[in-house]
C-alpha cells in the first residue's frame, strides 16, 4: 500500500498548468507542464477551488450532453476506441472501477457515456437511455432521456443492469422496462432487433475513490463480422473522433505491432498531426522475457524517441487484471498496487524516466485534468457557437408563414381576390413588375417586323434577280429579313399573272382578279407570324400566372393545386377565343381587300408608279453588284448620265446696298469670288416647268413626262399592290395585338374572379360540409409544419443549451 499511495502523491503533484489557448490542438503536452509537487497529505483535492471548478465544468457538460447539445456543438470529450482483444473493456473497467460485460465476440454494441464523479461518501451509480436517434440511425428533433432502474448501490449488479440497458437500446420497439427483470442467460438468448445502435447507454457513478472524468467507450472495431456492420462500426467510430473538440484515447495490445491498429489508423486519419490523440499500451506482461527489441521499441515510443509514432500528449503504459485476477474480484486499490509493483520491478520499465507514464492513477489524472482544461479553453467558443446556431434558427423560423389565424373560409376568399386584382395590374400594366405588358411588346415588335418582311419584291425588270430590291420608294432602306415566301417578281412574271386572270373582260382593261391574286400572295404569309406571336404570348402569359399562383396559393398546396387547375382552365379557355379572334382577323384580310384610306392608298400608289417607272428608266444605277450586265434593248438608255449626287444650286443674291457682293443660299457673304455650282438637269426641267407656268412640281413629279411604256400595266399593278400592302400592313400590325390583349388577357383578368368563385361555391355546396372544404382548402402543407415544429423544437434546445453555459459563466 505503501508503493500505491507514493504513486497517487506523485501523480497528484504533478498537475499541469492552464494557460489560455484555443482548442485542444493548442494545449501544452501534459509531461511538459508540471506544477511544483506538493505534499500529499497536506492538500485536499477535494475541497480546492479547482475542484470545485472541475466539478461544475463536469456537471454542466453532463447537462449539456442531456439536452443533445453533441449533436449541434462539438463538445469536449473524451472517446476510448479500440479493436477486438486489445484491451479496451480491461481499461473502462480499470478507470472506472466497474465490471462491464464479457462474452466471445463483441459485448458493446452501443456507445456508453460514463461520469465519474467523486463528490460522494459512498458508491452509487444511476443508468439513463438517451435516444437521439430512431431505428434508422437518422436524427430525431428532441432527444429523450429516460431513467433505466433503480439507483444502483451494489457494484456487483451493475454488469446485469448493464446488460439490461443495453438490450433496451437494441430493442426500440419494446418497452424498457420489460428488460428490468431479465437474467443474463435471458438478456444472451434474446434476438435483436438491432445490431448495434447510435444510443447511448450513459453511466453515472458517485464513487469517493474516483477521479471526476467523463468519456465514450465505443463498440470495439472488428473484422470478422459481416460487412455492414463492420462499416456501422467503423462510421460510429469516425463520427465520435472527427470532432477537433475530441481527445481521442486509443488502446493498443503491446503483443502486436502498432501498424496493425484499425484504431491507430482512424486516429491518424481523424488527427492527422497526432496532436489530439493519447495512445494507451495494453499488456505489456505479455511480452516474454526473450521479447528485447520489441521491448525496446516500446520503451521508445513511451518516451516520445520513436520518429514514426509521435503523438503530442504520449503514449501511457497500464497493466490490467488478467482472467485470473478479475475471477479473485481484487479490488481497484490491490489491481493498481499489482500494476504499480510490476512496472517498478520489471525491467525495461522500471528503467523509464517519466515514471507517470505508467498505470492507471497517473493516467487517469492526467487525462481529468487534459478534458478539464479543454472544457475551460473551449466555452468561449462554445457560447460563439450557440450563438451563432440560434440566430440562424431564428432567422429560417422566422422566413417560415406563420400559422394559420383567420377563419378558412376569409383566407380562401381573400387570397382569391387577392390573386385577381394582381391580375388585372399585371394586364393593365400598373403593377410594379411590368414583364407582362414589356415582354408583350418586344413579341409584338417582332411581329411587326416579321409581317414587314412578307412585302411584295416587285423589280419592274425582265431579270429581276439581277437587280436590288426596292423596298421604298425613297431608295433609302433594304429589308433586312425577309419571308422565305416572298419571291421576286419582275414585269414578265406580272404580265403572266395579268395573262391568267383575264376572262371576259374589254379590251385595255386589267382583271381586278390580277390584284387580287397578288395581294393573297402575301396576306396569306401573315398567317405563320400571326400564330407564333400568339404562342409567345400565351408562354408569358402561363410563366406569370404560374407565378401568381405560387405566390398566393403555394403556402397551401391543397389551395394551390385547386385554384391552379381552375385558373388554367379558364386561361385555356381564353387561349381558344384569342385564336380564333386571330384566325378572324387574318380573315378580313382576305375578302374584300378594302380599306377607306384612299387618299393615303392613292399618295402611296403615285409614288410607287413614279419610282418604279423612274428605277425602270435608269436600270443601270439599281444593278446588283454580281449581276452580269445583260441590259435588255428597253432597259437600256444611251442617255443616261452616270451615278451622281443632286444638290440644288445655290441662288446668287445681290445685295441692294453692296453691289457685286454675292451671299450664299444662307445669306453668308462670299468675300471671295466662289466658282458656281452648275445645274442639274432635273433642276433645270424644274425650273424651266415653273417659268412655263408650272410651279409646285417635285422630282418625283417628272417620272410622269416619261413616255408610255409598253409595261404601263404591269408597272400600275406593282403599284396598285405595293400601296395596298402598306395600307393593309399598318392596319394589321395594330389589329392583331388588340384582338390578342382584349380576346385573351382582358377577357381572362375580367371574368376569372366570377368563374373562381362560382367554381368554389358550387363545388363546396356538393360537399356535406362547407367550413370543412375550407378548412382542407387551407389545411397546411405537412413539410412546412414538420419544418416550423423541428425549427421550434431546436430553437428550444439553442436556448437551453444557452441558458445553460451563461449560468454557468455567471456563477464564475
């Protein structure tokens, strides 16, 4: 006994010093920060101020983790984790003093959460099943703690209550209290329903001769199981030890090599600089006498002297009670005073300097007092955390509708009405979101410009493809797309459509059937840009009214799905009428071909006469640059001057107080003799009309004083028809947009309000019950209420969790 209580006093003086750092990552190592030792007998731990720290530190993380604050913070935590037959029950057993189930092949099929605690006159240990998760794995919105048995007083019962917990956890499905009664053969013969299990067993234990520590003991790793539970296994490990809050405890057997160690691996994996993880180095007496380099090794590792296995808080070396020892049921102090003894006598390790590197009271003080620093270094952060955890949740809770308040049958209607007046702002263009009416507009620009290119390409020549288009009679402007129907026509292809119509007519008169066969030869191209103008129309139209039902309905998805179905109807409904309104305004243009705009018909038929009889007197100037010049003996003129620019001549003026001095047609004086322009021969003939008696004329006025030409017909034709194109294009381009806007939009907004509700009245007098169609009209979507509930219900767990560190750092 003597041996052991020096051991206890060394261990106990050496506790490291707290200095502030960030994470468990930035503690000191704990072999290089010893205090200066003090007297065992003259301190009582128990009563300091930093055991009373420690002991509300661990009460408040024992809280914390009753609230399931672990699965929405990274608390502070110790894990034990290790494979099969490496030692890892011995050492929970070792560190807690109690007994936990032994049988072949894995026992702990369940995470157990164990708080010691030595603030107690006697030894008591209470059982709880916290359930954070449902039989699936996945989480649930509140976990739940539940009392498993009595307060146990006698340590000898603890392994079957153990054993009884467990069960409960594996069989979620049966009442917990039906496992309170089982025996142990009962609890080994009976089937779970689950394998292993994400519960947790949590242990807590008022023992006098403990050290207060906290920790997860894991279901050992194994490999011999079948593959899903293998990787089950493993991923429970990973999720426990990939926390950067998590001081990670992994055992390994000194009877195999260190490289073999799953555990190591996961470690490695999950702490990749070492800087979290403990190794602790089970059975070392299994190492035979002839064992020297192995020992060696180990002594290196121990150390810290071995390169390739370098951890920053070490490796520790315990001796735990073998078969033998543990049927003699010793007690902790005569397991640690055997262990002490051997490593004090056993050669390499009574050699080893760093003598608190060796049995289980060294260890576990110094892993106390590692979690106890970790859990001061991180509550800053932790409060951070919460914080920044709960505005979020307020902030996605409070983007959630609010419940419903008004009578169902007040919500229905208003939202109905609702939705129609945005309607009628959305057609009437005084909503804020104008895409309907400019959306529209760009599809009617396009169509103006679609109908624009359907007009007649009349080239009054023999071979009008070797001439360019003459799209106005200006000469200023060349259509750009034009109708893939629209084919050249030059005087020949004129004369054929006259020569075709003529039937019982005098002579020198052109059939009106001519005229008309050449208007319907471009009227009826205006059918394919009609209807594509309208179905862009209709695509706006839905994509906006899918947006309004979503914004008005698409809280109730009920209400959604039954006003959708009856505004899309009635938009459908309104889709037809708008067609066929289309389809009748296409068809005005057909028979007759009238119009009562003459003056602007005849303005119009002038002056394409005179262009195409002037284009027709100077063919050389409107050649197409890859035409070959094959002028026929009437398209030729010998007479005619090359390209030129006509300017008019500037007047002299003479003015009656400075004679000889000459002003421009500005009336700026010419200082210098300027040579005079000479005139053209257009405005000669101008002004030689105009002293004959015939002022007023234009340019485009002598195209008249030609002489006949033997196509005089044709060309009135090509007139005739171009001047009726204009006519007939400026009023279908405004025709079809009103049929569209009045037979669709301003149909729709004007009548949905009344078919709604007449929809809505109808159906609901069929039912037995009126307010309960309103009330399933409104009934809330499921998503949404599940969501507000877990956001609630997580809200709820924040503030806790909250409440519970701020009283703490209040009460510090």
């Amino acid at each position: 006994m003597d041996l052991l209580r020096n051991r206890r006093k060394q261990a106990a003086s050496t506790e490291p010093s707290i200095e502030p750092s960030l994470d468990v990552t930035s503690l000191p190592s704990i072999s290089g920060s010893m205090s200066p030792p003090e007297p065992w007998e003259e301190v009582d731990i128990s009563s300091t101020d930093y055991a009373r720290r420690r002991r509300e530190l661990m009460e408040m993380m024992a809280d914390l983790r009753s609230m399931g604050a672990d699965a929405l913070i990274a608390l502070p935590s110790v894990v034990v984790i290790g494979g099969q037959s490496a030692g890892k029950s011995s050492l929970v057993e070792a560190v807690s003093g109690i007994n936990v189930p032994r049988d072949s092949g894995t026992c702990t099929r369940c995470p157990m959460e164990c708080n010691m605690s030595s603030h107690a006159k006697s030894w008591s240990c209470t059982i709880t099943l916290r359930i954070g998760f449902d039989s699936n794995g996945l989480d649930l919105q509140k976990p739940t703690n539940a009392r498993f048995g009595p307060t146990i007083t006698d340590r000898s019962e603890f392994e079957v209550w153990l054993r009884r917990a467990q069960a409960a956890i594996l069989n979620p499905n049966v009442a917990s209290s039906t496992f309170h009664a089982k025996t142990v053969e009962e609890l080994k013969n009976i089937k779970n329903t689950l394998k292993f299990s994400r519960n947790v067993v949590c242990v807590s234990i008022e023992d006098p001769d403990a050290t207060d520590l906290s920790f997860y003991d894991l279901p050992g790793l194994i490999q011999n199981e079948e593959p899903e539970a293998v990787a089950l296994v493993k991923n429970l490990a990973e999720h426990y030890i990939e926390k950067k809050n998590t001081i990670i405890l992994t055992t390994i057997p000194m009877s195999d090599d260190m490289e073999n160690q799953q555990s190591m691996s996961l470690a490695r994996a999950a702490d990749p600089n070492g800087k979290r993880t403990i190794g602790v180095l089970t059975k070392p007496d299994t190492l035979g006498t002839g064992a020297i380099n192995q020992r060696r090794k180990w002594v290196e590792i121990i150390e810290g002297r071995s390169e390739e296995h370098t951890l920053k808080h070490g490796f520790y070396c315990v001796r735990l009670p073998d078969d033998s020892e543990r049927a003699q049921r010793l007690s902790r102090a005569e397991s640690q005073r055997r262990a002490a003894e051997y490593f004090d006598t056993t050669s390499p390790w009574k050699d080893v300097t760093e003598r608190h590197r060796f049995g289980i009271p060294g260890f576990v003080s110094d892993i106390s007092r590692l979690l106890i620093q970790l859990i001061e270094e991180t509550l800053p952060c932790l409060r951070e955390d919460v914080d920044t955890l709960l505005a979020k949740c307020t902030k996605d809770f409070d983007e959630l509708p609010p419940p419903l308040e008004n009578d169902p049958q007040i919500e229905v209607l208003g939202r109905v009405n609702t939705f129609c007046d945005d309607f009628k702002s959305f057609v009437n263009g005084s909503h804020e979101d104008k895409s309907l009416a400019q959306r529209n507009r760009a599809l009617y620009a396009i169509f103006k410009r679609n109908i624009r290119g359907t007009a007649p390409d009349f080239r009054p020549f023999n071979n009008p493809e070797d001439y360019v288009p003459l799209d106005d009679t200006e000469g200023n402007m060349t259509l750009t797309e034009r109708d893939p129907g629209v084919k050249a026509m030059g005087i020949y292809d004129i004369s054929r459509v006259i020569q075709e119509a003529i039937g019982w007519e005098l002579p020198n008169n052109v059939p009106y059937q001519a005229k008309a066969n050449l208007i319907t030869q471009f009227t009826k191209l205006w059918v394919v840009p009609s209807e594509r103008c309208l179905t862009g129309v209709n695509n706006v139209l839905d994509q906006v009214v899918d947006t309004l039902i979503s914004t008005h309905f698409g809280r109730f998805k009920v209400l959604e799905e039954y006003f959708g179905n009856l505004i899309r109807i009635q938009v459908g409904i309104c889709k037809t009428r708008a067609q066929d309104a289309v389809k009748t305004a296409l068809d005005l243009e057909t028979i007759p071909h009238y119009t009562q705009n003459t003056h602007y018909l005849q303005t119009l038929r002038e002056k394409w006469l005179a262009h195409y009889k002037t284009v027709r007197s100077r063919p050389v100037l409107y050649m197409a640059p890859e035409a070959p010049s094959r002028l026929a003996p009437e398209d030729n003129c010998d007479d005619i001057p090359p390209p030129f620019k006509e300017y008019e001549n500037p007047v002299s003026l003479t003015s009656p107080n400075k004679k000889g001095v000459k002003y421009d047609s500005f009336g700026t004086s010419k200082p210098k003799e300027m040579p005079e322009f000479k005139e053209t021969p257009k405005a000669k003939a101008l002004r030689a009309l105009a002293e004959a008696g015939y002022a007023g004329l234009q340019v485009s006025d002598l195209a008249r004083l030609l002489p006949p030409d033997s196509f005089e017909e044709e060309l009135v034709v090509m007139a005739d028809v171009r001047a009726y194109f204009h006519v007939a294009y400026k009023r279908i381009i405004d025709h079809i947009p009103f049929m569209i806007e009045h037979a669709l939009h301003h149909t729709l907004a004007k009548q949905l309000s009344q078919s709604l509700l007449t929809s809505l009245l109808t159906d609901a007098a069929s039912g037995p019950n009126f307010s309960e169609r309103m009330k399933e009209l409104v009934s809330e979507d499921a998503s949404i209420a599940q969501r507000r509930l877990m956001l609630s219900t997580r809200k709820e767990r924040l503030l806790n969790i909250r409440r519970r560190l701020m009283t703490f750092s209040n009460s510090t």
